[in-house]
C-alpha cells in the first residue's frame, strides 16, 4: 500500500520548515556548531512528554541553525524528501521569530527561502507562521515580511504556538490589519483547546483553513459550522498523538470529521519531531478503515481547491491529482 501512495499525486499543505531537522541532520548542524556534541542530547530532542515539551525541543533544534545557509541547505534537503514521497505541491511554513530568536536574520532568511521556492524541484509556497504567545509587535513585524514577498513566493500569514497561552479572540485586531489588505491568515485552532477555540477561530480571522482543527468533532454545532463554511482542515494525526493533543486511548477525531462531510486533507506538522511522512499519514488512515484509496484521492482534490495559488495554477494543481 505505501508503495501506491508514493506513486499517487499529493498535496503536504501543513508542514513546518525547522520541525522538520532529521535526527541526522540535527547531528550534522551540531557537530558544525560544537564537535563535542552528546548524540545522546540530539536523540532526547525527538522524545516528547507533552506539547510544551515539544515547543522546547523545537526552538532547541532551531538553534543548531547557525546562519541562512543552513536554513537553504535544510529547505532543499526538505523538498527533495516531498518529491521523493510522491508530492507534487507545498505549502511550508517558516517562522522569522523563531529565527531572530537564534541569532539568524528574519528579513535576508525570508527572502532567501522566497527566492528559492522559483527553482525548488516540486511547486512550494512559504506561509510566515508567527508565534502568537510572544510579543505582538513581531507578529506585525512578520506580517510586514510576509506582506513585502507576497506573490513572491509567500502566499499566507499562519499563526501557531501555544493557542492556549494567546487565543484567538485577543487577535481581532490583528485580523482585521489582515483582511484590510486582503491577505489570508491560517491559524492553528482546536489543536489543544476545545471546539470554543475552532469556532472564534472562525469568527476572528474568517479563514480558508484551519491548521489542526480536530476539536471541532467534539461539538456538533462547531462541526457544522466547519463543513457549512467549508473551512478545510488540515489535519496531523502523529503530532496530535505524539504531542498529547489526542489521548492514547482516545480515538482520533479524524473518523468523525470526515463522516461529517469535512473538506480536509492530511499533513506531518513537524515530520522530523514526530518520525512521520505524508505517506505514513495517509496509510494509518486506511490501515484503521476510515479511508479507502478513493478517500485518499478525495483528500487530494480537497487540498487542491484549498491551497493558496492563483485560481489558474489551482485548477491545474487541481487536474493533477483528481
């Protein structure tokens, strides 16, 4: 079966750039930064006990990252690995923030990375992901980024981190900057909080999508509301496990959702964190009997009509994979 969905077209619309440092990778940019590095140290970043110990294991690996060569060097290891699994269209996120933080160049990295994507061996987009949990003035310092690159290879504003440290009702003023100048933002909603947050998440920022979402199988209404907008979801079922976000003994919401009618598809989040590929994803969802070969290509199609390109590059996107 994995070897049908490599060869099948697909679509990673959810994936971050940094969490997306292989173990090796990650040995490689420490040994380049400390020679005497503990693999041990690396092996203990890919172990997490809940999601703020994820969030710590990830801004520890972006830190490996010493200067924007590293960050190219990463982004064309990344695609290849897209191309390599069959997917013919991404959308990457990328977060400045994260970068400054690390000592790394917000603007010169964005533009670099931008720039890239034009010769990139499969079609790829940057969404700017800000961190909504620290200090606002560099979520508009990144909107700026992303607003100066529209077009040029950065099609979106997505807004991750801790959704319970900053909802969403405290961004309206945020989105509104954003819908002024017609941009769109995808924030992560209903990935740790409840299906409350889903549907502010759709009152704030009136998204074409939402990154996760899964809490809004928890509530019928909410649920509706998804499907009825035809928001698509995209939906990471290895990180919600492995950051705690669905129980063990929890069935995933994915069952639920599609059952409703829901317009999503299926991504890794931080494949490199979570030890997952878009392949593995697509196959948990048919090795558990939710979804047949023909949900998977459904999937596809769904991700098609829902990416960010202009309307004659998604028809022809669209063409590929049905």
């Amino acid at each position: 079966m994995r070897r049908n969905l490599t060869h099948l077209p697909k679509i990673e619309l959810h994936i971050h750039l940094e969490g997306s440092i292989s173990p090796a990778e990650a040995s490689t940019l420490a040994f380049r930064k400390d020679r005497n590095t503990d693999p041990k140290e690396i092996r203990q970043l890919y172990r997490h006990a809940s999601f703020q110990d994820f969030l710590s294991h990830f801004g520890q690996l972006v830190g490996l990252l010493r200067e924007p060569d590293d960050l190219l060097w990463l982004f064309d290891r990344v695609v290849l690995r897209l191309k390599r699994q069959g997917v013919i269209y991404a959308e990457i996120r990328v977060s400045p923030t994260v970068w400054e933080r690390h000592g790394l160049p917000p603007e010169a990295c964005l533009r670099r990375l931008a720039e890239r994507t034009a010769s990139a061996p499969i079609a790829c987009r940057l969404i700017v992901d800000g961190v909504r949990q620290w200090d606002r003035a560099m979520l508009e310092r990144d909107l700026e980024l992303a607003l100066a690159l529209r077009g040029k290879g950065v099609v979106a504003f997505g807004l991750g981190g801790d959704e319970a440290s900053a909802p969403a009702c405290i961004f309206r003023d945020f989105a509104g900057a954003c819908r002024e100048v017609n941009f769109p933002v995808i924030p992560h909603a209903g990935e740790t909080l409840g299906p409350e947050e889903v549907m502010s998440a759709l009152e704030v920022f009136t998204p074409p999508r939402l990154g996760h979402g899964i809490a809004a199988a928890r509530d019928p209404r909410v649920l509706d509301e998804v499907v009825a907008r035809r928001v698509h979801l995209e939906v990471c079922p290895t990180s919600n496990r492995k950051t705690g976000a669905v129980g063990r003994r929890e069935e995933h919401p994915l069952k639920a959702l599609w059952a409703a009618g829901s317009h999503l598809s299926l991504g890794t989040d931080d494949p490199a964190l979570f030890g997952t590929t878009l392949c593995r994803e697509l196959s948990w969802a048919v090795r558990r009997g939710w979804w047949t070969m023909k949900d998977v290509a459904a999937s596809q199609t769904y991700a098609a009509q829902a990416s960010l390109l202009p309307d004659g590059q998604k028809r022809d996107l669209v063409q590929r994979v049905s």
